[in-house]
C-alpha cells in the first residue's frame, strides 16, 4: 500500500517516520503536507472508527500510549498528535478514524495494517481536497479580481485571480507561506480556497 505525502507527512509528525519504513511505500503524487498548527487547543471531533472515542485528547492518549509501549515513535508523541488534530482541520473524522485503527491493530514490529494505510489515505486525499482548511477571508474587486487567504493543513494560504479575456474564466496565482508556487485557471468561486483550481496544491 502507498502513501501520498500528507500521509507522510502525519505518520512522520507521530514520530513514526523511521519505525513504519519497511511496511509502507511512499508514493509523492500530492503537494503539501500536514505540517503543525501554531495551537495546541483541540476541539471535539466524531471518529467514523466503530472502536475510536469522539474525543480527541483520549484518542490521543490510546494511540500515543501503545505507540509508546511498542517503542513506535521517536517523537512527543502527544504534542504531535494534538498539533495533527489542530492541522486537520475539517479532516478530523479521517484522522481519528485512523488513529483509533492503529491503536486497535498495534503490536510488536510497529507495522501499519492495510484497513489502517487505507483510512490513512482516506486523511490524505481530504486533506488534499483543501477540506483541511480553515479561517478563510475573501475580497472581491469591482473589476472582477479576488482573493482568498486562510490555512490549510497548518500551512498559511491564498489565491489571487483576476478575470481573464475568456468571460468566467480567471486566471489564478497560488500562494504558500508568501510565495507563489502555481498558477492556474479556474470558473466560478474562482478564489475560493476548497473550490479553485489552487486547492489542489493546498
């Protein structure tokens, strides 16, 4: 089974990085990553797991615990974990269900169970959807220019299009932490950061 990189990105922010190597490939289709949030405050979340709780400082703790126990992760294993709940954004569901799989598979040897590596690509592709973002602000010119700002998976966003030649065609440029890192074209809720055609590298 193979993981995009936000995938990696979580299971590395676990500290598992090193642990897991022999049991899952690393497959880097996607941009982005789950990096950390700047809060540690972790609001409620409902695990689509039947065995994982809806509460993610406990979900936190069972995984973390047994992490530890097994000498799975070579990190804070629990600053991470909150720091990935905060990260997730909307995506929260997929991380606990994720969390509350390994915790209910995890023994000697630290390997991920396939249902886990699947649940954990169910975290990557809504993460890579821009459902990870949150606290989005928008402004809209007279002109037909716009642009959107927020965070998506712990990392600061935006999008800025104007209105190209092509009537409800915009041409957009996608920025990360400041810089620019794509352009593209994109209709309708052109800025918006889940919809534009830029929600893809977020």
């Amino acid at each position: 089974m193979k993981l995009g990189l936000l995938g990696v990105a979580l299971v590395t922010a676990l500290g598992w990085g090193a642990s897991c190597g022999g049991n899952v490939v690393v497959d880097p289709l996607g941009e982005g990553g789950a990096g950390a949030g700047g809060s540690t405050t972790v609001g409620p979340v409902t695990s689509s797991s039947t065995s994982g709780g809806t509460d993610p400082e406990a979900e936190c703790a069972r995984f973390c615990a047994l992490s530890d126990a097994y000498g799975c992760s070579d990190v804070n294993c629990m600053s991470g974990c909150r720091e990935a709940y905060v990260a997730a954004g909307n995506c929260a569901t997929e991380l606990g269900a994720f969390l509350a799989c390994v915790s209910d598979s995890l023994g000697p040897g630290c390997a991920l169970a396939d249902p886990c590596i699947e649940l954990i690509n169910d975290y990557d592709a809504c993460m890579s959807s821009g459902a990870g973002c949150d606290g989005e602000g928008c402004f809209a010119g007279e002109n037909g220019d716009c642009g959107c700002s927020g965070v998506c998976s712990g990392t600061e966003v935006a999008t800025q299009c104007s209105m190209s030649s092509s009537s409800g065609v915009y041409d957009c440029v996608c920025i990360i932490d400041g810089s620019v890192i794509a352009t593209c074209q994109g209709t309708g809720n052109a800025c918006d950061l889940k919809e534009s055609c830029c929600s893809v590298y977020f």
